[in-house]
C-alpha cells in the first residue's frame, strides 16, 4: 500500500510530536508500506514570514526525521516544494471545489474562532492538502481522529474532478486512524503544542531536558505522603517512556509515599535521554553536514516528482489541457 504523510516546519520536534505520528511513521515503513513522507514547507506559508526561520526548521525537521529512522532507501523523503506538480493539481480541485465547502472545513473555522486573520492560503489550505495526497496515487493517509475530515474532502475532492470529467483519474485514499495515544502533556498540563510553549524538544541536550522536565506543573503533596499518579503530568509522561516491568514499580512507589515529584522528574530525564541518545548523535552529525541532507531530499524529490507527473499527465489529458514541452 502506498502511504502519504506530511509535516509543517513550525518548531523543532518535542514528544508530543514523536509519540503523536513519527512513531507510527516508522511503524508503517518497518511493515514494508511504499511510504511518501514529506515536509511541508509550502503550507508554512500561511503563518510563517521569516525566510531565515522556515529555512533552518525545514533542515532540522530533514534531519530530525532521518535520525529518528526514516530511511531514504526504502521511503521517499522529500521537500513539498520540489514537487511543482502539487500546485499544478491544487489548481485542478480548485476548478471543482465549492466555497461552502472551504467555509466549512473545521480547521479554518477554529482558526477564525481565534482571531487569526484568514488569507487565501489558509482559506485553501485543505485543497492543498488533498493535492498533496491525490498527486502520488495514495492509498492510505495516517490521521488522528480529529483530522479525518482532510481526507473526507480530498476523497470529495477526487471525487468531484472524476465526475466532472467524466474519468477515474485520481484514486480515492482512505484514511488510517492513528492508534490513540494519550494526549502527550507539555510543562504546564495542557496537550503538548509548540502553540503554548510548554514543549520538551527531543533534540536538546541531556542538561536542558532535566531542566525542562524540572518545569513540570504538579501540584503540592509533601514527598512523605502518596500520590496519585493518575493525575500526575509527570507520571503521563513516564509512561510514554518506560518499559512494561518498571512502570508498575514507578506507580508503587507513588501510592506509597516518600517518593517525590522530584525524583519523578529525574526520572523522567533520564528516561528520554536514554530513548533519544543515539537519535541525538546521528542528528548532531547530519545537522552538521547540510550537502549530505540536499543530497537526501533532492534524490526524493525526484523520485516523487516521476510519480506526480505521471498523476499529472492522466489529470491534464483529462481535462483537455494542452502542453507542447
């Protein structure tokens, strides 16, 4: 099965992101998935304008990806715009998609309901998206539960260009439900979102994860007494963390007292910097080497672009557009 997924370049990686969709990324390509990942540095766009800062989040996400274990020789690993072909196609939906249908999408509606200020690019962002999964002919799109409505337009979508033009040129995706995980706390309680800043970012040192994990909001039971973890940030966090046979321990040890929030926290520390260790020391070296990275995308980038334009070729002859190149 052909899998399609992509992420913005809006920050540097935390837990939440790992636990929420790379891990599942990595799942996916390990059980032999033709997988298509890419970063989506077209869509940061609507938010983001500073050149400097997109350019530097775009290589950290390159190479935080590649230390985590995405693998150029058996994924395409790729940059959104190195495949002019997306937009070309997002030009095609745009021909067949209503406006209602834009004004209804849910994520533009919460960002209104925000006070964000809507531009063209935000309001046409899932046709973008639709063109970023029908371009590659995807089966199946990893998605959490509250971003299933993307594929229900972009299904809609296809849907509307087949009819309109009489083929069955694009295929239909269908969504894969990202297995549920807890939602993944930041510092502060609240999901773990670069949005509120309370994020522990997998690629800082060992020093500054302790410091961050020490920020932690728990409330104010004395060390001596017990606690209870199931309402305990830290303890959410451990056991995203922990192997099977010390989580049961950790919990014993909250409910019996003389364990404080302290020693939670250290240990919290040392648990992801252990996880993340030899991720860290491949990152630091890619990071470091930025030809090794250009190298990477542009040999996915072109593969990507083979299979768009074969997309595109079926989506032009469809629509009785003409090219002479």
């Amino acid at each position: 099965m052909r899998v399609l997924s992509g992420i913005q370049p809006s920050g540097r990686l935390h837990l939440g992101n790992y636990f929420g969709a790379i891990r599942q990324f990595l799942q996916l390509q390990a059980q032999g998935h033709e997988c298509f990942y890419f970063i989506a540095n077209y869509h940061a766009l609507t938010s983001c304008r500073d050149a400097k800062q997109l350019e530097e989040w775009t290589l950290h996400l390159t190479a935080a990806y590649l230390a985590l274990g995405v693998d150029p020789n058996s994924s395409t690993f790729f940059l959104q715009s190195d495949v002019p072909q997306t937009t070309e196609l997002c030009w095609f939906l745009n021909t067949v998609c209503p406006v209602s249908q834009m004004e209804k999408a849910t994520s533009y509606k919460d960002k209104l309901a925000k006070g964000i200020t809507p531009n063209m690019a935000l309001f046409d962002y899932p046709v973008l998206q639709a063109a970023d999964i029908l371009i590659y002919d995807s089966n199946l799109v990893p998605v959490g539960q509250d971003q299933k409505q993307h594929i229900e337009i972009t299904r809609d979508l296809a849907g509307k260009f087949n009819t309109a033009f009489d083929s069955e040129v694009l295929v239909l995706p269908e969504p894969k439900i990202v297995e549920a995980v807890a939602i993944v706390p930041g510092t502060d309680g609240q999901k773990m979102s670069k949005s509120y800043n309370n994020t522990i970012e997998i690629f800082q040192t060992a020093k500054k994860t302790k410091k961050t994990c020490g920020k932690i909001v728990t409330d104010s039971t004395p060390l001596e007494d017990p606690k209870d973890p199931t309402n305990c940030n830290v303890f959410a966090l451990l056991k995203l963390v922990c192997n099977e046979e010390e989580l049961p321990e950790v919990e014993e040890k909250y409910r019996a007292g003389g364990f404080g929030y302290g020693h939670a926290k250290n240990l919290l520390a040392e648990r992801i910097n252990e996880l993340f260790a030899v991720d860290r020391e491949r990152y630091d070296a890619l990071i470091s080497d930025k030809d090794t990275l250009y190298d990477i995308l542009r040999e996915g980038g072109k593969k990507a672009r083979n299979v768009a334009e074969e997309t595109l070729e079926r989506v032009r002859s469809a629509a009785g557009i003409l090219t002479t190149y």
